[in-house]
C-alpha cells in the first residue's frame, strides 16, 4: 500500500512502513528505513537536484523529505519532521519530532535537535551542534523582507530550550545560548548568553559540577559526554581532553 | 488511492495526491490541489455550516481542514498544518508548517503566518498582517475558563517570533511586536512593543534602513515590500508611499 | 483501507477512520475512536510492555501511540500528537494538538495540555494539571547529557503558555506558572512564578476577578471552572470550597 515511483534508487535492505509516498528522483542508501505516511521526495518546484539520502536512515513516520537535498549517512527523524529543498547536510543528522529544516542551508555532522526546532534557509550549522526543544533560527532582519541573513553555528555550540538565534547571528565554538535566549549579537567562542535581549555573561567554563568529590567542567560537552557517537571519534576527544588537562597544570 | 465522499463538490481541474480524505459537505474550489495524507472536511461535531474552499487552493501533505469554515480564493496551507471549525478567512491566506487554526474566528485576506503559529477561537485578524514563527494569540484570561477574549490584530500588523498576543489584546494597524514580546497591553498603530512583560518604546519610523546611502523607514512595510502581493494591490500602496512622502516635505 | 494487527485486542464498538495503522500487542478499550492516518502500538524497540488504552477514547488524526505505555479511560488526542513508550497515564487524559509526551513517565488524571506541549522523559505530572500551549517540561541539567531529572507537578498545578519548568524543579499544587515564565526554582503550593529568569510573587489568593459585584478568588480553580469534568467530582470540589468560606470567617 505504498507508492514508490519506478525511477526512485532504492538500496539493499530498505524497509517500508505503510503508506509511503517516495517521488521520482531519489535515491535511498542502504539498510535504510522509511516509516510509514511518509513523503520522501516531496517537489515544491524550487528544487535544484534530485534528492539523495545516504546508508542506515531512519526516517520515522509521518515525515517529509524535499527534492533537491543532500543528506549524509545515519539520518534520522522524529515523527512529524521535515526537511526541504537545497538542504546540504551531512552524517548523522538527527531531526527531533516536528523539527522543520527550511532548506537552502547547510548544516554539518552529528547535528541535533529536538522537538519543534525550525532551521531558517540560509543557516550555516557546523558540526556536533545540538538544537534543543522550540528553538529557532530566523533569518529576516526586516520582517517582512526577502533579504535572507541565515546564522551561523559553529562546531559544538549548545543551543537551550526555546532559543531564537537572530539573522545572521554568529554562535561561536563550544558556545552556549541559554535556555530562553534571544540571541541578537554574534557569540564568542566558548561564551555563555543567556535573556533577552541576550547578554554575554562570560566563559562557559564558569559552568562546573561535581563528579567523585571533584568539581569538574561542563564544557566542552565533548569531553564528558560520549553516548551515541562513535569509539573512534569519543577517543580524539578523550585525547583531547587529556592535553587540555595537561596545559592546566 | 484516495477516500473522497461522493457529496464532496470538487471543482475543475482540481488535484489530489495520495491517501487524501475528503468528507461530506465539502466544495473546493477549480484548480486547486489537495496534497497526501490531508483531511478535508473533519467533523468534531461543532461546525455550524459545510466548508468551503475558494478557488486555487494549495493544500500541502498532512493538513487538516474541519467542517464549518469559510475559506477564500488562493489559500496556501504548510504541512500539517489544522484549520478547525467556524473560521472566516478571507483570500490568499498563508498557513505555515503546523499552523493550528483554532476555529471560531475571523481572518481577512493576505494573511501570512510562520511553522507552529496558533491563533486562538475568538481572534479578529485583519488583512495583510504577518505572523511569525511559533507566535500565538491567546484567548483565555483566567485559565482555566471557558470565558473566551480573542485579540484583535488589525491591517498590516507585524508579530515577529515567539510572541505571544495576550486576551483581548488590540495589535493596532501597521504596528510591530518584537520577536519574544509577551504583548499584555493595547498597542497602538504604528507603534512598537517588545519585552515580557511588554513596553511600548515608541513609533516604528524609528526603525530605519540603508538603501543607496539613504535612510529609509523599515514600515510601512508595504512601501518597501510586495513579493507575492498583486500588482494592482502593490501599485496602490505605492501611490500612498508617494502621497506620504509628499506629506513629509 | 487499514492495517490492523491481528494480533490487537480492540474493544467492542471501536470506529477507525481510513489509512490507520495498529500494531500486534496493542489494546484499545470499548467505544473508543481511532481516526485516520494514526499509527497506534510503534515500537522503537524500548518498550517494556505492550500498550493498554482504556475505554472511550478518541484518537484524532494523525496521531502516534507508542508500545509499551498503560493509558487510562477517556483519552483524547488532539492531531499529531505523540505518546511514547513506558508512560503510566491516567483517566481522561487530553494531549493537545502536537503534544509530545516523550515517554518514561507519569501522569495523572484529568491533565489536559494546550497544543505543541511537550512533557520530558522522567517527568512526573499529578492530577487535575493544565498546561497551556508550547510549555515544556525539560529534564537535562547539563546538556548534553544523559542524566535525566523529570520535573515534578503536582495537582491542580495550572502552567501558562510558552513557559518552561527546568530539570527536578517541583510545581506545587494549586500553584500557577505565569505565561512565559521558565521556572527554574521550586514553586511552593498556591503561590504564583513569573518570568525569565522566574521570581515568585506571591499567593494565588491575590488574583481576583468580579462576579455579582463581588471579588472572587481566581484560584483554586476548581472552585469556579467545572467544565468538562464529571458531576460527583465537581460535587466534592463544591464540597470543598464550601468548608473553605467558613474557614475564611
């Protein structure tokens, strides 16, 4: 009860739920899954290239997929996600339930984000990024315009709860947007804003919790929390981690 | 593939994707398309007519539209996104991705709203007014209550991002509410609020731009504006650009 | 036009509407209502159980059951809305339009949610709860992380809209979170939280509304607002409000 145009590509070993629709003009990696009531390779008539989705994506119900797009390996969605046209992404993207990708963006490895999170087109999101629940990234600066200024994020920053980064904002490395921010001027490095209108209030650094009677950095996440990525990678953290200790002393 | 009541009154040259429900008692108007795993016509028991869809409708995959509304030439529905019961809507309203169109409400025409906007039962939206992402108009003054106070948004006002427009709240014409405003009191036209709890900071010929080395007022925005807008519509908000101008010397 | 597990158990007198999906180990109780496009019994392969769903419930469109939870009598769902796996939920549960209950807790009786809510994993809800429209409950101190502290709300507890409760924070009984509040500090019982970051301001008893001439308590709630719930409840509030005013001579 699915229907699959005959010119889709699709992989070894990629399952169907029910009622999918896939269009003309994709290709799914292998050992990939496709849930049901989705639409992958849904055409809004403004797409420049064919959509190709790489190995192993886990595309959960409910979700839509735009012509046009690159997508890397290890893809997944939550329920209600959607992705659109002319979206550069890489591996191991993981969109949380309802999040909506605008499109004509880029946005790197490992990203992800929960619940509700909306990418403006124009974003530039590095990798290793985390998005959580309702947080946006605009892109208007003079709403209503067609002018289009996407933020940017650069690797590891952490992005809170309901957080709106502004047009053209830059979120630096291993930064963080506080929970409820408004995010309207560019953030250093390894900073913390939080309130809106947002305010720098210093070094994530200052961020410390205790692990065995130790107080310890919450920041760079990367050197504490591994769950979910691969050994390979969480070992050049550790490592890492280990030379940053030793330039401590 | 489709479940379409024999009662339905479908116009010409109308096109349905896959999976698509249409009920009883539904008219949609000549040349319009009706997306995948959209539900034209649900019932919860409440509608106080049939519905009916102007012409050139374009309903995108997942939405919902309940019995009982009365919708307009040339609408454009996200997906997933709901209009429910006893709506007004003029022509040409825009529903972003997972726009919940409360029901019991009025909506003029060349609305536009962002993903995750709710317009709660009760509000009177006038014409040409823009509604950003993940904005709401609230509609209950002592929750929980069953009193209901929708506010009231007049022609041309602007609602940036996650706001949130208070019961009984009057946005004024050509008005602008910042982004993350909690708008608790009547805004005047052509007037600004922002913050939470709001303020009112004074006119929006403050917000200024640069366009061939001249400084230009951001808003109106319909002197500066008028992608996907008529040309005969657009020509006369020139004629009062030039009229305001020549008030100005 | 469905596809039902036969290995479902479904009650006597269940209507399902077209296109919807029940997976084997899933049991849906007497009367109830499953519409189109739902997926109800997914697995994401973490569910301890099957998934129980009382009596009379009605599922509106579009919406996804997880395996694995135990849900109680009279269940309403709005569209799209998500309950995930080894949730404990009671009777007469309504989940707003888009809700996401993400799964590994706890809720009551008679909570009703606004729509886009979404209730973090290890969250524990009392009874009697409202939560208005795009709040949420967050359960991740230090994001990144897998460490998960549910925030805890108690009976009668009433949460504006677009506010957050932080990770472990408790919201007391009869309290009130303001609209946008994000509380990141227990609230005691009957006392109101406001803003961003949230400050206590004081005892519910302050808000006022006239009736007759006459100032009345707003809270508690159920003193006044009795819509929708069942008359020998409404009895023992009556009961209850009644012994208050004497107390109050």
């Amino acid at each position: 009860m699915n229907v699959i145009s005959e010119e889709a590509k699709i992989g070894k070993n990629v399952k169907f739920g029910n009622f999918v629709t896939v269009g003309a003009g994709v290709s799914i990696g292998d050992g990939s899954i496709i849930e049901s009531y989705s639409y992958i390779g849904y055409s809004n008539g403004r797409e420049r290239s064919e959509l190709t989705i790489g190995k192993r994506a886990h595309v959960r119900s409910h979700t839509i997929i735009y012509q046009g797009s690159t997508i890397g390996d290890d893809l997944v969605t939550g329920h209600h996600a959607i992705i659109r046209e002319n979206s550069q992404i890489g591996d191991a993207f993981q969109a949380g339930t309802g999040t909506v990708v605008m499109g004509e963006l880029t946005i790197g490895s490992y990203v992800k984000t929960g619940s509700n999170v909306e990418i403006g087109q124009g974003s530039i999101v590095g990798s290793f990024v985390w998005i959580f629940l309702n947080s946006t990234l605009i892109n208007d600066r003079r709403p209503p315009s067609s002018e289009i200024a996407g933020p940017i994020v650069e690797d590891y920053a952490v992005i809170g709860a309901h957080a709106v980064v502004y047009p053209g904002v830059r979120v630096g490395a291993d930064s963080l947007v506080g929970s409820g921010c408004f995010l309207s001027q560019d953030l250093p490095p390894e900073q913390i804003a939080v309130g809106n209108p947002s305010k720098n209030i210093g070094p994530t650094s200052k961020i410390k919790y205790e692990e065995d009677g130790q107080k310890k950095n919450v920041y760079p996440w990367r050197f504490r929390f591994h769950k979910g990525y691969p050994k390979e990678l969480v070992d050049t953290w550790l490592e890492e981690a280990d030379k940053v200790k030793i330039l401590d002393i």
